[in-house]
C-alpha cells in the first residue's frame, strides 16, 4: 500500500511503498509562500496518480499553514492551476 508522507521539515511530501521511496515533491519555503520546485515518481509506479496526490499533499498542507502556492515545476503547476 502506497503511503503519502509530509514533512515540513525537510520541505517535502514523499511516497512510500513500505520502506521504499518511490516518489517525492519538494518544496522552497519563503515568508508567504511556497513554491514547488519538483515532483518525480520511480518510472515502475507512473501512471497510478501519485504524483497528484504529492502534489495534492502540499497544496493542502500550504493552506493549513497559511501559505499560498507557485510552482517552477511544470506538472505541479498544472495542478495548481485546476484546484
């Protein structure tokens, strides 16, 4: 079963099959927002929406911080844009 994790710490949302990282959506964190620099799922797990729900991930924790979202990452930023 696939596990999405956020980690505020390390500015970043990840995906775990077990104990393997099979995804990740980083992060930089400014004073007022966030921007998605990357998102990036192992080729054996494409095509199963995680990459969505990593992004989802952050979009839904910015806002329970209270920061609005940009992205330099063209897949996130296309997220974004429809939510």
């Amino acid at each position: 079963m696939i596990k999405i994790i956020f980690n505020k710490e390390k500015n970043r949302t990840v995906a775990m099959d077990g104990d393997i990282e099979i995804g990740e959506c980083d992060f930089i964190e400014f004073e007022k927002y966030w921007n998605i620099v990357h998102t990036e799922v192992n080729s054996l797990y494409q095509g199963q929406g995680i990459a969505r729900k990593l992004v989802e991930s952050v979009i839904e924790n910015a806002k329970n911080y209270g920061k609005r979202l940009e992205s330099d990452c063209s897949y996130a930023k296309k997220i974004i844009e429809n939510n």
